[in-house]
C-alpha cells in the first residue's frame, strides 16, 4: 500500500489526474455493464467509480458535478442495500405523464441550480453542469428502481456530459460518456 502511493506520488500531476481518471472510467463502464445484466456487484465498481469521481471533478471546479458525485456514491450504497435484500427484480415502466411531469420538474430545478451557481460561485458552465446533475439524480433514482425509461434519460444525458467533460479537459472522461450513450442503447434492449 505506501509503496504503491510512494509511486503514485512520485508521477508529474497531470499522469496522477489521468490515471484516478482512467481508474474511474474503468470502474464505471464495469457498473454500468454489471448493472444492465442485473448483478450485485455493480455496487462496489459505482462505489469505487464515485469516489474518485469525486476528487476529479472538485479538481476542475465542477460543483455541480462533484455533488452529483457524492450522489451516486449514497445511490450505490443504497442500490447495494436494496438489491441485497431483494431475490427478484422486476423492470417497470413509466407513463407518458409521469415522464412529462419529470423532464419539465427536472427543467425548473436545471435552471434554479444553474443561476445559483452563476451567481454564487466559480462554476464552469453551470447550467450544463446543472442539467447533467440534476437529470442524473432522476435517472439513478429510476434505475435503482429498475424502471425502464431511466436508459433514454441516460442517452440525453451522455451527450450532454461529452461536451461537458472535453470543455474542462477530462477527455478520457468525455469518451467514457460516449461509452455510456451505446451501454444506455443496450441497457435499454436488455430491460425491454
């Protein structure tokens, strides 16, 4: 352990951000590859995936983005307590209505986080940062729930997330969000 971190400290800066971020991408193509087939042990990857997430993005002052990220790591430990005390798990789906009312919601709570970012701090784009947190909050929310729709949120979502990773330099990052646009197509297939 200390002389795997003697190493790791001992690399310029810019090769430690890209291996963390390499490690988390990593971590998190294995989530999302476990959790379209239904297995448990998609948890700890998204545990593990999150909490370097967590440090990556405070690095490059993506607020926003470091919230949801703390987000996900309560939503993976939650996810793992929830299907760790389920033997059967059953895909629903969601209405028209109920989608409807969660995209313009989700909208309104976009554009309040976004002029409260603008406003109040140093965050880099902050509505883009803003849409990509607060439709990821509702789209985990709807996967842990295994209700069907979250995949097509998590298509939109991804493309947005490209632009917004490359625009602050993390292009490993931005490619493992387009990784993600074709999982979410497959998650998509596997739970219709």
């Amino acid at each position: 352990g200390e002389k795997c971190m003697n190493i790791f400290n001992r690399l310029p800066a810019i090769n430690r951000l890209l291996l963390l971020e390499s490690a988390a991408v990593i971590f998190s193509i294995g989530y999302t590859l476990l959790i379209t087939y239904e297995s448990i042990l998609c948890w700890p990857a998204a545990i593990i995936a999150s909490i370097i997430f967590i440090y990556l993005v405070f690095k490059k002052r993506l607020l926003a983005e470091t919230v949801l990220h703390v987000f996900y790591l309560f939503a993976a430990v939650y996810g793992w307590l929830t299907w760790g005390l389920s033997d059967e798990f059953q895909v629903s789906s969601l209405g028209v209505k109920q989608n409807v009312v969660m995209v313009v919601g989700g909208v309104l709570v976009t554009l309040l986080a976004g002029m409260l970012l603008k406003r109040f701090t140093k965050a880099q784009l902050p509505i883009i940062d803003s849409f990509t947190t607060v439709f990821s909050f509702i789209a985990t929310f709807m996967m842990a729930h295994m209700i069907l729709e979250n995949w097509l949120y998590w298509m939109f979502i991804n493309c947005v997330s490209v632009y917004l990773y490359a625009t602050r330099g993390l292009y490993i990052a931005a490619g493992l969000y387009v990784a993600y646009f074709f999982l979410s197509i497959n998650g998509f297939m596997q739970w219709l």
